[in-house]
C-alpha cells in the first residue's frame, strides 16, 4: 500500500455522518470544509456554523 492510498482512508463513522446530513446542508459544505471534517484538521468557523445543530459539545 502507498502512502497515498493510505491518506485517502477516511473514517466510515464520519463518512456516514456527513451522508446522514439534509441535502441542504451537504449541498452548503465546501470541500474545505469536508476535508476538515474527515481528517480531524481544525475546523473553520463556517463548519461549525452549519453543524452545529447535528453535533454535541463534548463537555
């Protein structure tokens, strides 16, 4: 396996989240802000903004 193929496994549980969202919202999603998501990179404000109401505040 290549490093490559190794960077392009994404997580199935965050994958099955973002497929779960209302087409809306999947619609609003940047690929920047997908990319964030799926490799646990810090979020942008505009992600947050558009989640927030499918996630929990860990705390």
């Amino acid at each position: 396996m290549t490093d490559n193929t190794a960077a392009k496994k994404k997580n199935p549980e965050k994958i099955a989240f973002l497929r779960s969202l209302p087409q809306g919202i999947k619609e609003s999603l940047t690929k920047e802000e997908v990319n964030a998501f799926l490799d646990d990179a810090p979020w942008p404000e505009s992600l947050y903004e558009k989640l927030q109401d499918f996630i929990e505040e860990a705390g």
